[in-house]
C-alpha cells in the first residue's frame, strides 16, 4: 500500500512539474496576440487638462525662439565646441524664449538674452525664422523689446494680466524654449512675492515672482502665465548651483513689463527715476552697525543736492546723512529706496526721514531720470 501510495504522488509531482515547465509556452501559444489590438476609447479629459491644454494651444502661438549668434571671441577658441553649446551658456550663440507683444511685431524677452549683440533671429511657432532689431533695452529690468522683420502671418498678440493681486499657491504655466526644445510647457504655483532679484548696474528689482514651475536655460524671456492664460511675469532667472531647473524660478512682475516696455517701444529706453546720490556699500554700512544708506557723495545739480542732502565729509571722511524712511517706508538698504523712488517714478515728490548729527529730519525730494547712473 506504500509502495502505491508513494508511486501515485510520484506521478502526481512529475506531472505539476511537467505544467509549470510548459505553463509559459502553453500561455505564449494560447494568449498571444499577433495583431494591432484594439484602442480602448478613453473618455473626455479630466476638466483640469482639458483648460491646461485650452491654455497651451491659446499661448503657444504667441511665444518665440530667440537667438543671437555674435562674432566668436578669441576665447571661444579654447572651447571644444566653438559656440559655447546650447542654451545662455555663453559663446556665439545667446538663446532664449519671447512673446509677441502687440501686433506691430514687437518682441518682449530678457535683456541679457540679446545683451551679447550680433545678429539677432526669431523662429515663430510656425517654424518660420525671421531677422529681429533691437528696440530698446532696459538692463536694470533685465528686458529687451525686439522688431520682427517681415513675416508671413504676424502671430497674435498675447494676453496680459496684472501681478498685483497675485496670491502664493495659485496655479501658473511657463511656456518656452529650455535647452532649445521648442515650446515647452512646465506647471507649477506661485512660491513667493515680493522677491528682490539683482540686475544691471548693482541695482536690484523688487516684487520678483518665485515659482516652482521648472524654469532652464532656454526659458529666460518666456510668458508665466495664470490659470486663465494671461502672462502675469516674464522668466528671467532660476536659483540652482547646477544651472539646471531646482524648483526655484523667478519672473519679472507684468505690471513692471507693463509700465517699461511702451518706453522701450516709444523712445528705447525706459527713465530711470532717481535722487542722484552715490550710497555705500552695503558691506561698510553692516560692519558699523547702520541701519540705513549712508550717503557717500551728493551729485552735483542732482535732486538730492537741491533738497540739501549731505554726502561724507572728503576732509575728515565724517558721515553726513542716514535716509532710514522714504514715503514712510523704513529704509534698511538700498534696495528698500529704490524700491520706493521706482514705484514713484520720475518728477515726483519723495519724502525722505534722514538721520543726522543724531536727530531725525525730513526732506523733501523730487526725483529725475538719472540714466544709468546708480542713485
């Protein structure tokens, strides 16, 4: 009765193990399909990609590739690829992203996108690629109006919005150019307001918008745009030690985009309002405990020199004025004033609360376009 019982499960186990042997090649030969099988229908999109995508195919159009291809410098022939690779890594080529801004032509992008001069081109969303001039420039903005030569079909202008009533966590979209892929577009939120970004001439511009949307070399001059499609800022920067998206971009506020670009469109250049004054570095100012901008010298025929501020002492090096306020703002270094005199603009009255010779005091002084000289 064993011996049965033992040869039985024998049988038993050959046979299980002969069918999991040959269980894939039964299944292969049974299941497999030799034939495109059928599309299985997917239904309407979700009501969010469906207003994402909405958005994309209404913006897209108006977005462009901007590209400046400049003589090669001597340097460049030390590089192994002589123009600097793609992207604003330097080299011949300067890349980045554009809008169309009214439907003269004019483009909107990044100052330092083009600063590098030379020959400048514009690929439209069509693919067709169009010689652009120089309009005008406002580096302490970091932005560049561009001129379309002639197109076939100028592409719509794209809508604008304001960056004044923007909240932290509403939903914004890039669309641009990164490492030269066209048409890109990146979803994030809002991270911040109020940042402050530096540009030309050691100023700095305040009311920067950081986003989490991912922002890479390419995308410098792009749209960000709101939920409803309205560009609210211009990408113009990301923080990241790799060069590459971290999650942390920053766009120049449309109201700012606003304001310079018609200067920019109408004379080439944008005022500059200031007081005229040379402050100190923020550096010195720190290591003697200031709170404030020491006024280090007074323009001469400057508005500051004719509201009577005091600049050092050149014989004895004896401070003179503090401004710690203007328009009732404290003032704690000089990005704060010129914060306040840019939101002011030229020709208008600035009162400012200075510290001198230990006492409060103020002045009252009317600002003018100083050009490119720092205030």
């Amino acid at each position: 009765m064993s011996d049965r019982f033992l040869r039985g499960a024998l049988a038993v186990a050959l046979v299980l193990l002969a069918l999991f042997v040959a269980q894939p090649y039964v299944t292969g030969l049974l299941y497999s399909v030799e034939q495109p099988r059928a599309i299985t229908p997917r239904g309407d999109l979700a009501p969010a990609e469906s207003s994402t995508v909405a958005l994309f195919e209404r913006a897209a159009p108006s977005v462009v590739y901007v590209f400046a291809r400049r003589a090669p410098r001597a340097q460049d022939l030390m590089r192994g690829d002589p123009y600097g690779g793609q992207g604003e890594q330097g080299g011949g080529d300067q890349t980045g992203t554009g809008f169309v801004w009214d439907a003269a032509g004019h483009i909107v992008t990044n100052n330092h996108v083009i600063q590098g001069g030379g020959e400048i081109s514009v690929r439209l969303a069509g693919g067709e690629t169009v010689p652009a001039t120089v309009v005008g420039t406002a580096p302490n903005y970091d932005l560049a109006v561009l001129k379309l030569g002639r197109v076939s079909k100028m592409p719509p202008p794209i809508a604008i919005g304001s960056s004044g009533d923007l909240k932290v966590g509403q939903s914004v979209y890039a669309i641009g150019n990164p490492f030269g892929l066209d048409h890109t577009l990146t979803t994030g939120v809002i991270s911040a307001l109020q940042r402050r970004l530096p540009t030309a001439e050691g100023r700095e511009l305040s009311g920067v918008i950081q986003t989490d949307a991912a922002i890479n070399p390419g995308n410098s001059g792009g749209p960000l745009l709101d939920s409803a499609g309205r560009v609210i800022g211009v990408n113009t920067a990301i923080y990241s030690p790799s060069g590459a998206s971290a999650g942390i971009g920053f766009a120049v506020p449309i109201d700012v985009v606003n304001r310079v670009v018609p200067d920019l469109i109408r004379t080439g250049r944008t005022p500059t309002p200031g007081i005229g004054i040379v402050a100190a570095q923020e550096e010195a100012t720190a290591q003697l405990g200031i709170d404030g901008v020491v006024v280090v010298r007074v323009l001469r025929g400057s508005p500051a020199a004719a509201a009577g501020l005091r600049g050092l002492d050149p014989a004895t090096g004896e401070i003179g004025d503090i401004i710690v306020g203007a328009n009732g703002r404290p003032v704690h270094r000089l990005a704060d004033l010129t914060a306040v005199i840019q939101a002011a603009g030229v020709g208008q009255t600035v009162e400012l609360t200075i510290l001198r010779d230990g006492r409060m005091r103020t002045l009252q002084v009317t600002t003018a376009d100083v050009g490119q000289q720092r205030q």
